[in-house]
C-alpha cells in the first residue's frame, strides 16, 4: 500500500476515534448502552448467580444490587461484564466503546483482504459518524453483532466452515442477525453445510445453557425479545430520510467513483456479460472464486433487505437508522468490491479518491451535526438526573428504592430506581421520580402507582410523588 493511502486510512481512523470521543462526551451512553453496562455489572458479582438459583430472588431488580434484562443479546453484556471488573465503575463503559472501535478497524483490514479489496476503499465505505453513533454510544449491540459478521462474511468467502461459528457470535450480538441463517446453505456441499451448521449451534450453545440454568428456559431471551419488539412496534411506516440514512455512503461513494469508469460502461457491460455464465451457474459459482464472492455478497443484501423492511419500519426514524445496520453493511461491501474490480478501467487512483470523499463527507456530516443536531434532554450528561437525584437526597430519600419511568437513567446515577413495570408488590410503595415534558424515556401513565399520590416536588422536568402510605426500602 502506497503512503498516500496510509494517510488516508490514518486520517479516516482519526476522525472516527474523534467522533466518537465528541458524541460520548456531549451525550452520553444511550438508553440501550446503560442497560447493557448495568447487566454486565450485575453479571460480574458472583451473588447474582446466587439470587438467580434463588426463587424467592427475582432477577428484575429485587434488590437494588442487581439489574438483568434477560431479553438483551448477550454478547455486550458479558463484554461489559469483563470490563466492569477491570475499571469497577461507568469508566468501564468508555473502555467496552474504545475496544469496539479498536476491533472494528481489525476487522474491516481483515475482511478488505479475504475478499481481495483495497483496504483505503474498504475504510472509506464503513466508517461514518452515523455509524459510529448509532451503532456503538447508542447500544453497541449493533457493532458487536457487525464485529463478528464481517469475520463471519470474510470466511465465507473463503468458503470456510468456520463461518458457521462467526456467524453464530454475530446473532448473539443482535438477535436481528438471524435473518443471515441461510446463507449456511451458501457452502453448497452437505458435508460443509452440516459442518458450519454445528458450529453456528455451538457459538449459541452457551447462552442456551446459561438461560436454561438460570432463568429456567433456554429460549427466554429470544421469546422476551419478540414479544417486546410486537409490544412497542407502531404503524408500519418506511421512512425514506432514514433509508437514505442508512445507505448513504454506498449510494454517494459509490456514484462519485462511477464517474471515472462511465466512459469504459460499455467495456464493463461486455466484461459482466463475459463472465456470467448463461447455464449451470451454480457450478461455476464453485468454480470461480470472484462470482462465488458476489454471489455471496448479493445473498446477504437480499437477506439484510428483507430483515430491515420486516423490522425496522415499525419504529421511530432514530431506530429505523440502528436497525439498518445490515442494509448498511451488505451494500457496502457489495459496492466496495465493485469498485475495486473497476480500477482496472481508469488510471485514476480510485481507493485515494473514494477516500478523500469519504474523508470530506465525515467532517460535513460532524460539522452538520454540531451545528443543527439538537441534544435531546434524556441523552445521560443531562443535568436534569443530577438535579433529581440532589432533589431526592433534600427530600430526605436518599438511598430509598424510588420507582421510575426513567429507571435506566437514575440506576446509571447510582439511584436504587426500580422500573414502572417492576411486578413486586412493594415497589408500589415506594417514592415515585416521574420525569416529563421531553425528558421521560418512557410513557409516566404507565407508573402505577400514581393515581393516589401526592405531590412532594414539583418542578417543569420532573416532580416526586409519595403513595399513600410510602416506605422508604433501603
């Protein structure tokens, strides 16, 4: 590789870890972040596998030491959980973003060289703010399931079993990532397929166990998750600035580095129709190494398609974009490795191209977003929970266990917060935080314990209200 573009790679990794820096320090973990760091935490104290064995020990935050969302993916979580014991604290968070954006310039070097591409245009295509964004400060599940998926698609390439194995990890980073299942079938000979099929169950294997040990039903994880997700899906609506969102460097990247090669079209049509054969495709998908990739590379695309129109318009325009992570990757490495096939038709260095545009598109989309991106008021440096939980140390109930529409949020703060939909009989007496007017996370109507209380504070976020009879649980 030249040293032009080792600048290039140099300066994109730069802007990546500088974005990433600037989105955490002025907003914060998300929502689905905290609660993967609070399930890690709870994960790393050897008494929770206790309460766990416990019947009379609920998992859901019977006690204020313990916090677990069995529904979540488990890959972060268990991460978070390695970490916590290293950092013992929210610093640990900061280490579980840094070790994702360190493993994703790995990877993406490493799936550049199994399927046989520029590594500049392979940098250039997958790394944006967006991404980094939505798929690591807001919930990380994404870029966790997209570390081992590109491994997984790389292998693949290379027509290894193993693939079954990455590809297995890769669900069990974002359940979503189920959709790629049959593309098991892409090894084409019984005996591989049997054999990448084993090791996908194998890479599974483990948190089947876990949850058939601990929570008593192997599959509850994923039944939870379904049954969340058809929970809180809406009307069905696509929404195309989201789509655009999502493939947006594909689409830009892709049309700029087009235009050195229109000139050659009608010698690249030639070429295409060449090397495509007319019958028996299957059998010279085996044979030839370059069509079996793009035959590999279409499968996924069709398959991510598929998944984020099944999924994703049934949620807000923010999810839409997280959930676009397949979208986003297939097309990507679809475009990528086309681009890459087409230097050959101009003498134009088209990786330093792409990567000077995508350099350019990364400081505008910053620039865009520092300028005209409004924080919203839950993102977790906001000081209106560090106001709240001052308010309930003045009121007298610090240390109490509160019940809360914003639970996440104040557990992060090291409040004994206890969520609105927590079942305990007794959480029903406890002191209510109710956040509102655009900083309540989730609906305040569903408290259910506000109908007979009174109101101890006010104030235009947030106010705290005592139910008959409250206790103060320490």
């Amino acid at each position: 590789m030249e040293k032009p573009e080792l600048i290039l790679i140099a300066i994109l990794i730069g802007l990546s870890a500088f974005s990433l820096a600037l989105a955490y320090s002025q907003l914060g973990p998300g929502w689905d972040l905290i609660a993967h760091y609070l399930n890690g935490r709870s994960l790393s104290n050897p008494a929770f596998y206790q309460c766990l064995l416990n019947p009379v020990c609920n998992q859901y935050n019977q006690t204020p030491l313990f916090y677990f969302e069995s529904y979540r993916a488990p890959l972060a979580e268990f991460t978070l959980a390695a970490l916590y014991l290293a950092f013992q604290g929210t610093a640990a968070v900061a280490a579980y973003l840094a070790l994702l954006l360190v493993a994703y310039f790995l990877v993406i070097r490493f799936v550049a060289r199994k399927l046989e591409v520029s590594e500049l245009l392979s940098y250039a295509f997958l790394i944006s703010p967006v991404l980094l964004y939505t798929s690591m400060v807001a919930g990380s599940e994404e870029m966790m399931s997209l570390l081992f998926l590109f491994v997984a698609i790389g292998l693949l390439a290379r027509r290894s079993v193993w693939f079954g194995l990455f590809l297995g990890l890769a669900t069990l980073g974002k359940y979503p990532t189920l959709a790629l299942a049959p593309m098991l079938f892409l090894m084409f000979k019984p005996k591989k397929i049997l054999y990448a099929s084993a090791l996908f169950a194998a890479a599974i294997a483990p948190w089947l166990i876990f949850s058939a040990v601990f929570f008593q039903n192997a599959l509850i994880s994923y039944e939870l998750s379904l049954a969340i997700a058809q929970n809180n899906a809406g009307p069905f609506s696509i929404n195309i600035g989201s789509l655009i969102t999502v493939v947006l460097y594909p689409i830009v990247i892709g049309a700029f580095a087009a235009l050195f090669v229109y000139k050659k079209r009608k010698a690249i049509v030639e070429s295409a129709r060449r090397h495509i054969p007319k019958k028996d495709l299957i059998s010279w998908m085996q044979k030839d190494s370059r069509l079996y990739i793009y035959t590999v590379l279409f499968v996924f695309f069709i398959l991510s398609l598929i998944a984020t129109l099944a999924i994703a318009p049934y949620y807000d325009t923010f999810t839409q974009v997280r959930y676009g992570y397949l979208l986003f990757a297939s097309s990507s490495l679809i475009v990528i490795v086309a681009i890459n096939d087409l230097r050959k038709y101009t003498k134009r260095n088209l990786p330093a191209a792409c990567g000077a545009l995508s350099i350019l598109l990364f400081v505008l989309l910053v620039v865009y977003l520092e300028l005209f991106a409004v924080i919203p008021s839950i993102s977790a440096t906001s000081s209106i929970y560090s106001s709240a939980k001052s308010e309930l140390a003045a009121l007298g109930f610090q240390g109490c266990r509160i019940m809360s529409n914003d639970w996440v949020l104040m557990l992060y703060r090291s409040v004994s917060a206890f969520s609105q939909f927590d079942k305990n009989v007794s959480s029903l007496s406890y002191p209510v935080l109710v956040f509102k007017n655009g900083t309540d996370a989730t609906n305040l109507y569903a408290v259910r314990s506000l109908r007979n209380a009174s109101v101890a504070y006010n104030s235009y976020y947030y106010e705290v209200l005592l139910p008959r009879n409250y206790v103060c649980y320490k």
